[in-house]
C-alpha cells in the first residue's frame, strides 16, 4: 500500500505501510545496514521514526473518507521508551487514542518478528492545512498527485 503523502524521508528509510484504517496504522521495515548504529542493531531514530509515523497515519486515518485524507498532522510532543535492540524484521502498529478537532493523541509499539516489545511511543500531534516554514511562507501537505506531477 502506498503512503497517502509524498514522504522523502520515510521512503528513503524503505518503510512500508501495510494497513491504514479506523484510528489504527501498521509499517513494516526490514532492518538493513543503513539503518543501523555502532552496535549493528536499528538505530534509536529509526525506531522513533517508525513509532512517530505509525501514530501519525493512526492520526490521519479518520479522515480517509476526506480528499488526499483532510489535513496533514505534525508531531508536538513524543515520548519513547526502548525496551530491546530492534533487529530483523520489525513492525510498528500505532493507535489514536484520542482526538479533538485540532489534536491527536495517539500510541504506538514496535515488535521484532519474534512478536517482542522493542519500543513504545505516546505522542501528541496537531491537524494543520498548511505549515508555515522559512520567511512564513506557507508549506502545503505534499500530495501523491503533486508528486507524481512534479
């Protein structure tokens, strides 16, 4: 399944969305050189980075019914907790816990494919239509069909 948004960084990592439904995201990532650290085991960013893009999809994933799925969401707050070293194939599910019209709050845990905790994650995110970056200017949500125009 493709990402719903045109993501630079999650592609380049190789995460693969698997599910995108009703509060609820799963990703997958088979864990390959590039990812890893001095230890030869993921990379505590990958993880986080794997948790926060789980919660965000479980975000975004009540507005499927939406065109290009309504607004975009950016991460105001996260907390993770590593439990082992992630290694192999590992999968991250995410959950909404809880949502108003502005914000989400959200959860998330990675396993190995031996079905252990790895990590954990809680994060609040925030619904945006655009985002102001650099001199204010405007940013919108990158879109699949920008991408594939540009």
């Amino acid at each position: 399944m493709d990402f719903p948004v045109h993501i630079p960084f999650v592609e380049q990592l190789g995460l693969q969305l698997v599910r995108l439904a009703d509060g609820e995201a799963e990703l997958h990532l088979s864990v390959g050189e590039r990812h890893l650290n001095s230890w030869r085991v993921a990379h505590g960013g990958v993880l986080m980075t794997l948790l926060d893009v789980a919660m965000a999809h479980a975000a975004r994933s009540v507005h499927r019914h939406l065109p290009e799925m309504g607004p975009g969401v950016v991460t105001v707050e996260m907390k993770t907790s590593f439990m082992r070293p992630g290694e192999g194939e590992l999968r991250a599910t995410g959950r909404l816990l809880h949502r108003s019209t502005t914000m989400a709050f959200c959860e998330a845990q990675v396993v190995a494919a031996d079905g252990k905790l790895c990590a954990h994650a809680t994060g609040t995110f925030k619904y945006l239509r655009a985002l102001p970056g650099r001199d204010r200017a405007v940013k919108p949500l990158a879109s699949r069909a920008a991408q594939a125009d540009g």
